[in-house]
C-alpha cells in the first residue's frame, strides 16, 4: 500500500521572499518495496513516482486526493517563523555583551 508524507511547502536558504507560502506538499513515503542493483549495489525501486513531489493550494486538497487514490497518510504541522528585529542600531547597545 502507497504512503504518503504531507507537509507545508518549505523555502531553500537561497529564498527570501514569502512566495509559495501557504502550499503543501506530498511525497511518496513507500510504493513497493526497494531492492539492491546487483552491478552497482544502489538502492533501486520500480516505482517512478517516488522522487516526485505533489503541490497543492490547501492541506484539504492533498487529503482529498491521498484519499481518492486510497492512500495511507501523515501530515506534518507547520513550523512557526522566527522573525528577528534587525536594527543597524542593535549592534551598539550599551547592553549588548561582548563575545
């Protein structure tokens, strides 16, 4: 049976906007199982799906459809932002410590 894993879509470090935000993203988690490339001795699997990545506008579409398709499923909660105040003026606080 397909598993699938559904998280909230995730910028690289090379990102700084905020686009794409509110995505989510399913992959596959399990198709079949892999087996052992006897010249190479790389992991190998059948399943041409399990390198890609589904997008959806909401979390509710992604259920709908790993439902439809009678697929087991995790979802992941989204992580908070940690937003810094960032002060050109901070860096010479009197309180600041010295490192």
């Amino acid at each position: 049976m397909t598993h699938v894993r559904i998280f909230p879509y995730s910028k690289t470090a090379m990102q700084s906007g905020r686009a794409g935000q509110g995505q989510w993203t399913m992959t596959i988690v399990s198709w079949e199982a892999s087996y052992q490339d006897a010249l190479m001795g790389w992991q190998a699997s059948a399943a041409p799906f399990c390198t890609k990545n589904l997008t959806f506008a909401s979390l509710e579409e992604a259920v709908a459809f790993a439902k439809a398709k009678n697929w087991t499923y995790d979802v992941e909660a989204p992580k908070g932002d940690h937003v810094h105040s960032k002060q050109y003026g901070s860096h010479f606080r009197a309180d600041k410590p010295l490192y």
